[in-house]
C-alpha cells in the first residue's frame, strides 16, 4: 500500500487545472491515483479511458506517464 504525500496531491491539483484548461476536468481519486504512480515513476494499468485524458494533461506540463489501457 502507498500513502500519498503532499508532493502527489500536488500534483493532482496541477493536473486537474490543466485538465480544466482542456475541458476534461476528472475526479480526484482518478488524478491522486495518477500522480502517485508519476512521482515514483510506476506505471499505470487500466481500463478507464479516462487516464489517456489525464496523460495527455500530465505530458502538458512536462511529466512523463506511463499509462498501459487494456
């Protein structure tokens, strides 16, 4: 199990105005999710199409994402 840490609710935040930007906004938990598995350079395995659109804002701000959908 891993706790997030203020660095990754961080993160969140920063996804989710640009996902704002972009008109996609998504929901907390999905973004919290996202940016735990970024800030320890893990990959995320879904199949929530949802996450391509959090990629997509992630790699807006220069993080890189490793998202596998199945």
């Amino acid at each position: 199990m891993v706790f997030p840490i203020r660095k990754d609710f961080i993160l969140a935040h920063e996804i989710q105005l640009e996902l704002l930007n972009m008109r996609r906004p998504q929901a907390f938990a999905d973004l919290l999710a996202a940016a735990i598995a970024i800030n320890r350079d893990e990959e995320i395995v879904t199949r929530d199409i949802d996450f391509s659109y959090i990629k997509e804002a992630a790699e807006r701000l220069s993080y890189h994402v490793k998202l596998k959908l199945l």
